[in-house]
C-alpha cells in the first residue's frame, strides 16, 4: 500500500510518528472520448476564446472571479506568502462521541499506520479511544490545504477522515419543494414503519455491488473476446520543414513591399 502522507498525531504533549494510506478507491470504468472517423482519442488543449490559439502552462495565472467577466489576479509569490506553513502534524483539538456527528460531513478516508518507534504510542491511543468511546477532531495540512478531520477506532486500526468544515455544508432550507404540516394517515404510517421493519437487517458491505460497472466490464469482454476492438491510427509527426516554410512565409507576409520600377525602352533610330 503507497504511503501518501508522513507525519505524526499530537494531542497535548504526546507525538505519535505516523504514516496514511488511502483507504479507499474509485472503482469506475474510465470511457475515453474516441474521435469515430480514426478511432483516436481525443486531446483537449487549453485555449484562449480571444486570442483563438493553444495557451502554455508559464502563460496562465490564477484569478478569481469576483464578478462575472471581472478577475483579481493573483502570482504565485502572493499565494506562497500566505500560504501556511507545511504543517507534518495533525493536530487533535478535542474529542466527541463519534454519533454527534452527521455522515454529511464526512468526506475521504484514509488508514494510519505508525512510523518508526511509533508502535507503542500508537497502540496506546487507539486503546484509550476505545476505551473512552470517544474519537478526536484534528486539522491536517495536505497538498497545500488544510482540511477538517476525524481520528477514530477502525477495527484494529486508525481511521483519519477529512471532514467538511460547516460553511461547504449547503443550508438545506435552500433546497426548494420540501413539503411542511403534511397531514398523514395513521394507518399509512404504521403500514410504512411495517414494511421498514421488515426490510431491516444487519448492514453486510460486502453483499452491495456495482451491478452497472458489472455488466459494462462484462459487456466490454464481450466485445474482446469477439474481436470487435479497434486500432487507434498514429498520429502523424511533425514535419519540421513544413514548419519552417510556415513561418517563413508568415514572415514574408509581414515584409514591406518594393514598389516595382519600370524601365522606358529607348527609341530606336
């Protein structure tokens, strides 16, 4: 498993070496876009719509859209300079019973596993959570961002989840059409808490599949197997000295015309 992160765990004055494994993965069957003439993928190039031509990487700067049309630009010596420090810590603020908080907040999770002469330490917090019934609330810096998170127990191990901070929950009183003082029937109510009940079980992951990334593998053998593939054609190279008579015509376009003299023939005796 690829160590994505190293640092430690600190709550109060214990340090604990520590290292995250990402503890989940996207299993989606990535379609490429194929041009259906040559069968070819397709490449999307950064354009400029006023410019009307490809834009370089050390040609483009961030900006922020403060009204529409209108950008605060912003360098890379800006972002650096209050950008915080590189923070290899995560910091355990408090700790809270794990069911105060809702699962909209939860976001990525992630495993970890002790560093170095970590073992002992890290056995004694996971111990300790147990025991208290109780997982920390931390901030941890990744990637140049700084997130919200969770430390628990999972199974024989710790957990870290990076959880949404409360302003990116959206306020669900925004969301239109939820119904108010709706009058139900007593007898419908029992009838559905029923049908709960016995749709009621204990929650077995394993038994969940993706039955549409199933049948799109299944239907993608299919096609393998009965040799319908197709062959990307290659993509020419450059030629160099059609480059060359490009540039150099584009060149003699931009040149000053010579006025063109003529010469009167002399008379003849």
């Amino acid at each position: 498993m690829h160590t994505m992160w190293k640092g430690s765990i600190s709550f109060g004055l214990v340090h604990i070496p520590i290292k995250l494994f990402s503890a989940t993965e996207s299993k989606d069957v990535k379609l490429r876009m194929i041009h259906k003439e040559c069968n070819s993928p397709i490449k999307y190039e950064r354009t400029c719509p006023v410019c009307e031509k490809e834009v370089e990487n050390n040609e483009i700067v961030k900006g922020y859209e403060y009204e529409p049309g209108k950008f605060v630009l912003l360098d890379g010596d800006e972002l650096d300079a209050i950008a915080q420090e590189q923070n290899k810590s995560v910091e355990i603020i408090d700790f809270v019973k794990l069911e105060e908080i809702d699962p909209i907040y939860f976001n990525r999770s992630y495993f970890i596993g002790p560093n170095e002469n970590g073992e002992k330490a890290y056995t004694l917090l996971k111990q300790a959570m147990e025991k208290s019934g109780k997982i920390g609330i931390a901030k941890i810096t990744i990637r140049s961002k700084q997130h919200l998170a969770v430390v628990r127990v999972f199974k024989n191990a710790l957990v870290l989840e990076t959880i949404y901070f409360p302003d990116e929950v959206r306020n669900v009183d925004q969301v239109p059409g939820v119904p108010e003082n709706v009058e139900l029937n007593k007898k419908e109510m029992e009838t559905a808490v029923q049908l709960i009940e016995q749709l009621t079980t204990t929650f077995e992951p394993e038994k969940y599949t993706d039955d549409y990334r199933t049948a799109l593998m299944d239907l993608i053998q299919a096609k393998i197997s009965g040799n319908e593939v197709q062959t990307a054609k290659e993509a020419p190279e450059t030629n160099i000295v059609d480059l060359m008579d490009a540039l150099q015509a584009s060149i003699d376009q931009t040149k000053p015309k010579k006025r063109k003299t003529t010469r009167k023939k002399k008379a003849t005796g």
